[in-house]
C-alpha cells in the first residue's frame, strides 16, 4: 500500500478533530457500510477486552486512520473474513515477538506503515484535550487493535 504520509496524517487528525459528534458518527458509518468486516474487527475488541473506554477510542482512532487513507488518495478494497482470517496468524506471531522480546521490528515490518505507527504509538500515551489519560491496560489493547487494523488495511493493498 501507497505509505500514509505525515501532511496526510495531519489533515485527517484536523479533520476529524474538526466534527463534532454527529459529524463523527456519520463519517464512521460510511465506513461500516463500505467496510462492514473491517469495522466488525475493530469493535469486536472492545467486546473481547470488555472495555468500553477501548471500544470508544477504538473507533476514534479508526476514523483518524480511514481519513489518513482518504487523504493519501489510497482506493480500498473491501476487506473479507477470508482477509482477516489469512492475517491474523503472521499478526499474532509479530505481536508474540514484540512482547517477548521487547521489539517491535517484526509488527512495524508487518504493518509497514511508519508515520502512521509513529503517531499512534505516542498519542495513545498523551494526554487528551478533555485532560483524559488512558491506562496501560486500553493503551495496549488500542496498541493491538489499530495496529492490527492498519496491518490488515496493508495486507490486502
């Protein structure tokens, strides 16, 4: 896949900052009528995980990155069960590795989105605007879940 650039990452965050509520929710919903298996995989986390906190950033998080991938001109293909199924093993192996070894090379090999990996892995740890920090449990989960969702965007581009 064409890589996310950091003007692209840049727009899409204004952007999505620059909705409110409903303009949010109508922006993820497009995406769960043209991607209905993509948004399933990122909300079936929150329910696996049962963490609501997760389940809410998650889609925050989704929409900054569709947005990016709008930004980058990027055409996406529907994602199919089959996709996801055919991912998740080298998925769960890099991430194996990352925690068992303290490094994240095979997961940023796999995902092999590294602006868009940059800016997940240190906003996932700032401070919101509303003065929000999340705690280590839903910063690992979102860690897994968006990395999985880019990972999985790229392996089918």
């Amino acid at each position: 896949m064409k890589q996310i650039s950091e003007k692209n990452l840049v727009n899409a965050v204004d952007y999505i900052h620059g909705l409110d509520d409903d303009g949010l929710d109508k922006f993820i919903e497009k995406y769960a009528i043209e991607q209905p298996n993509l948004i399933g995989y990122v909300l079936q986390a929150g329910e696996e995980f049962e963490n609501e906190t997760l389940a809410n950033y998650s889609l925050y998080y989704f929409a900054i990155i569709m947005k990016a991938i709008e930004e980058a001109e990027i055409e996406l293909k529907e994602i199919s069960m089959e996709a996801i199924d055919e991912f998740q093993e080298p998925f769960l192996m890099a991430l194996d590795e990352a925690f068992k070894k303290e490094s994240e090379e095979a997961l940023f090999d796999l995902v092999s989105q590294p602006i868009l990996q940059q800016f997940l892995a240190e906003d996932l740890t700032q401070e919101d605007e509303n003065g929000v920090t999340l705690d280590d449990t839903t910063i690992n989960q979102l860690f897994i879940v968006l990395h999985g969702t880019v990972g999985l965007i790229n392996s089918i581009h």
